[in-house]
C-alpha cells in the first residue's frame, strides 16, 4: 500500500461542531485530494492540493475547506458540520493531476457520523 | 450527470466463472482507469487505458476500450471469493481535470 495514512479512522460529532480530518502521505506526491464516497454516488471531489499552499474546489466544496502547509499533510475542515457530511472521506495522491500519467492512492478513509 | 456509469449495478457469479463489467461515459477522454473496493478500505488502483488503446491485460484482468461507443469492460477470468469487491471506473481527461468516478459494480463471487 501507498504511505497514506488518514486519521481519525472513525468519528462521531454533533451538528454545528467543526470537524478536521487529516491525511498525511510518505511518497512525496505533488498532488493530494480528498473524496466522500455515498451510496450511489460514487466518489466525488471535494478539494485537491497541487501543491504547498495550492488548492482548488472540486465537485463538491460547499461547507468544506481545506489546507496543506506541508507536502506531507493535507487537512479538510468541515467548518459547522451537518447531517448531509455524514459520509465515507477517502484521502488520495498522485504524481500527475486527474491521474494523466499516473493512478490515484488511497487511504483507508474515515467514517464520520454528523448526529 | 456522472460521467462513468458502470453496468450492472451489482454481479453475483460462482468461483471459476468470469466476469464482465462495463463502464460508459459521456466525453472525450484521455484515459481510464479501474479500481477495486474491498469493504471498509480505500481503492487500489487496478490497470490504465489511454484513448489511443483498445486493449490490456494484467493477469486475469482483461480491460477494453472503444471510444466510438464511450465504453469499457472489465473481465475478471476465473473469479475467486477474493475477487469480491465493489469495482469503478475512472475517466481522466486530455486537460487533466480531475476524473470523475462512477457508482461502483458490486462484485460477489461465491464459493
């Protein structure tokens, strides 16, 4: 497996309360994303990093926010949690954007649980 | 709308059997991409085909690509229990905006 660690693994939290996840990576790739998988819905994007301190929207950026200081780590911050961020948030990186040259890894995901 | 739908939704098969997993898309592509999901991990990258390909294997993995009808297939030939998973298809594009992935086939392969 690719050197990408989520944490936390599990999460439980009210509706209102700020959320981070954090995604850190060992392989040095230029390019981090982060992904809530529903069902029936696939995996759509949240936001990705090409970069330290680069980031952009993705499918699905509303209620969320991102980071990344260091090329290792990539935190996505959900500011007032509510119901509908209940979901699977997979973390994953590559060498080329949009996987041209190069797949996506990822992590093992968090499971968060917005009551 | 989703730019990758795969069909069919979910596939129950016997060990030793093959099975085909089709994905459709919409756009032009630069290339696609399928992985596979075992419950409660992430996804693990499986094989690439670019737009100028027609066909890849990878050990039982047979991958097609005809980009006249936007469509793909994954065979997976003598299916074992291991094999069950729930597998995506991924399209990339010539921009090199991010791809976009379909629902998932739930694969079962029974003992």
């Amino acid at each position: 497996d690719a050197g990408i660690t989520q944490s936390p693994r599990h999460k439980v939290t009210e509706t209102g309360t700020p959320v981070t996840l954090r995604c850190h990576q060992t392989e040095n790739h230029r390019y981090m994303y982060w992904y809530r998988q529903d069902p029936g819905h696939g995996l759509r994007l949240i936001h990705y990093s090409y970069g330290v301190k680069d980031t952009d929207k993705g499918e699905v950026s509303d209620g969320y926010s991102v980071s990344r200081s260091k090329t290792e780590d990539f935190l996505l911050t959900l500011e007032s949690a509510t119901s509908s961020q209940t979901s699977v948030y997979f973390c994953a990186i590559s060498e080329s954007l949009g996987g041209v040259n190069s797949p996506l890894h990822f992590g093992n995901g968090t499971r968060l649980t917005v009551t | 709308s989703q730019q990758g739908e795969e069909d069919p939704q979910a596939l129950s098969i016997q060990e030793g059997e093959n099975a085909t997993m089709n994905c459709s898309y919409k756009t032009s592509i630069n290339n696609l991409q399928w992985y596979r999901q075992n419950s409660g991990r992430g996804l693990v990258h499986l094989i690439l085909i670019r737009s100028n390909e027609r066909e890849k294997h990878s050990g039982r993995l047979r991958v097609t690509l005809d980009t006249s009808k936007k469509s793909s297939s994954l065979l997976i030939t003598a299916s074992r229990a291991a094999d069950t998973a729930s597998y995506f298809c991924a399209t990339g594009f010539f921009n090199g905006q991010n791809f976009v992935f379909g629902p998932g086939t739930r694969l079962s392969v029974l003992p």
